[in-house]
C-alpha cells in the first residue's frame, strides 16, 4: 500500500503511524504488525 497522504509541509513536526499485514486476494490473512512511528522534521 502507498501512502498517499499530503506532503509533509515545513512547521511542526508531522507524525505517521503505519501497520503491516499479510494479504493473500485482498484479504488479511495474518495479524497486523506492531505500529512504527515516523516523526518527519521539515
């Protein structure tokens, strides 16, 4: 999956959290992942 979200614009930091699952025909066949944290600094 892409994120497709709005650039990360200057001024405050920006955080995003993204999760991780395997897919098999458009269906989640495992459990999601632990969430990873991103903090962008512009």
């Amino acid at each position: 999956m892409t994120d497709n979200r709005t650039p990360i614009a200057a001024g405050p930091p920006a955080e995003r959290r993204y999760q991780a699952a395997y897919m098999d025909n458009d269906a989640v066949t495992t459990d999601w992942s632990a969430t990873l944290t991103v903090i962008a600094h512009s």
